[in-house]
C-alpha cells in the first residue's frame, strides 16, 4: 500500500487452496471366497489443517439392500454373492468432501458336490469324485488324504477319508468322506 510522501506498507497474505483430496480404497480381505465378512481399507494423501479424514462407506447389494459401515479400515459382513456397488465418503468437515465408487464382487462359496461309490466288500474297488462350484476360479486342485491327487480318489477300500479342495484364489474347503 502506498501511502505517500515515500511512504509504503507491505503485507504478505497466505491462503490455502488445496488441491482436490485423492484417496485411495482396496478390499484387503485375504481372499474373496464367498459370503461373510469382507475387510477393506481407504486413506487419503491430503491432511487439512492437521485434521483425520473420516470415512463413511455404503454397500448396495444385489439384492438391492443397504449395508453401511465407518471408519477407516471397516470389516463388513456381504451376505450374498453377486457385484456391489460401493460408495466411499472421505471427509474432513462439510466443506471438504469427496466421493469415490467402484464394484466388488462377492463369489460363491467353495464347494466340493462328492460322488461316492462304496466299495465292495472286502474289495479297493470304491471312489470319490468331487464336481467343485464356486469359489474365485474354475480351476481346482485336490489332494486326498491317501496321497491321491485329481477331481477323483479311486482304488479305495473301506475307510475314511479326506479331500483338501483348493481353487487358484486360495479358497479351500476340507471334506470328510
């Protein structure tokens, strides 16, 4: 400010225009082998003012229902299998919000659908043959509690006996036969 006669004022003003809040969300579930809980985690790379972000999370089922969770890291329970729509509100106060929505799909639960065929009497003629459903992949693997590996344990003679089903997104499911 020039006041005259040589005379000047000086001052230095320092306003805050952020740039727009990133942030940043991931399922961390160990993996996605069904319904049932399901962990996520959201952070933002922009602190206001030395505020911590809040975070309030919607969950659209298939079905159509609402599931609503808080916080940074919430463990939601997702009852069916299907794609949900999910929305994400980070926020510090009213003024300084952000939306961020993306899919995520629950799938069917593992399951192993056994075919038996008992042996005859006294005979290592029986089997078991597993039709795998579900899970991340169509690709299964199977080891057998006699050392067999494959959809199917044949030669089997009476007795009890174990199938470890796995698919390529590490779910699994242990039978009892």
């Amino acid at each position: 400010v020039d006041y005259g006669g040589g005379v000047t004022a000086t001052a230095n003003f320092e306003i805050y225009v952020g740039p727009p809040e990133v942030f940043f969300v991931q399922p961390t579930s160990q993996n996605n082998c069904g319904p049932g809980p399901h962990s996520f985690f959201a952070f933002t790379d922009t602190i206001v003012a030395g505020l911590v972000p809040q975070f309030e999370w919607t969950f659209l089922s298939p079905g159509g229902a609402l599931i609503n969770a808080t916080g940074q890291n919430p463990t939601v329970n997702l009852p069916t299998a299907g794609t949900y729509t999910v929305e994400v509100l980070s926020f510090f106060d009213s003024a300084c919000m952000d939306t961020f929505n993306f899919s995520y799909t629950v799938n069917t639960t593992l399951e192993a659908n056994a075919t038996v065929v008992n042996p005859t009497c006294g005979q290592a003629d029986g089997s078991i043959t597993l039709s795998p459903t579900g899970g991340i992949s169509g690709v299964y693997f199977v080891d057998w509690s006699n050392g067999q590996t494959g959809l199917s344990a044949t030669g089997l003679a009476a007795g009890t006996y174990f199938s470890f089903l796995s698919d390529s997104g590490q779910c699994f499911v242990v039978d009892t036969f």
